[in-house]
C-alpha cells in the first residue's frame, strides 16, 4: 500500500502506523495531522461506494463535526485515482457508549453517574442523530461503537 496518498483536492498525505484494523479497513494515524486519522479499505470500494463517500465528505461541516467522526476528504493512491479511503477527525479519551447504558460498568466506570447523567448522555446522541438527518444522511449500522 502506498504511504503517500492524495485528497480528493489533490494534497498529497503521509499515512503513518496502523492504529486499528477491522473488517473492511484499517486506521492509519497521519504524522503531519495529529487531529485526524484515515480510514483505508482493505479492497478498493465499487462505483457507488466510492460516490457515497464522496458525497459524505462534501457535506462535512462544524455541526456534524461537532458530534460524529464524519468523513472530511476522499483518499487516493494517486491524483484523480479511484477512491480507497477518507480522512476523519481523531477520536481519543473518549469511551464506547455502553460503558454509560451498561449498569455493570456505570458502576464500576461512572459510580456516581445518576439519571440526570444518563439523561444529558441520551439527549447528545439524539442530536447527533438529527444533525445527521437534518444533513439528508441515513444511518444504517447503530452499535455500542458507533455512538
């Protein structure tokens, strides 16, 4: 895989050591941009995947950045190539969702955490949920890592 790769704007990125690896890509830390991350697919994306994340990163602005990791450029092997990854902001010190909605683990992680906390916790992911239906996305893979 080639450690340089270029937005969709033509910049060219250093992609540096692998952070994480799940099942259709890995995540790659990005030297020269502490902030963010790349996500890069083991295959390459179809034509129509290729376009959704197209059209994602394009509607990347401070109210979805605000709440969710979102797509903010396209990644290429080359200048005008074929889409193979995106660049989103890095998320770190934060914890998976259900550390909060698990009683186990609220006790162990969050022992003082009482309704009003579950209730400011449930009202943010409503709204980040609305930011991104209000930007005419659908979401279509909800788990206990993705909020």
């Amino acid at each position: 895989m080639p450690r340089t790769l270029y937005t969709s704007k033509g910049s060219a990125v250093d992609i540096g050591r692998e952070l994480g690896k799940g099942g259709e890509g890995s995540v790659f830390d990005i030297p020269a941009m502490p902030n963010a991350v790349a996500k890069l697919y083991h295959k390459a994306p179809d034509r129509k995947k290729q376009a959704k994340l197209s059209f994602m990163a394009s509607t990347a602005d401070t109210k979805l950045l605000n709440y969710i990791a979102w797509p903010q450029e396209t990644l290429h092997p080359n200048r005008g190539g074929p889409v193979i990854g995106f660049l989103m902001p890095k998320v770190s010190g934060k914890d998976p969702i259900h550390m909060v909605y698990s009683p186990a683990h609220r006790r162990q992680d969050y022992p003082k955490a009482a309704w009003d906390f579950l209730l400011y916790v449930a009202r943010n992911v409503a709204a980040s949920f609305e930011t991104v239906h209000a930007h005419n996305h659908v979401i279509g893979d909800v788990n206990q890592n993705s909020c």
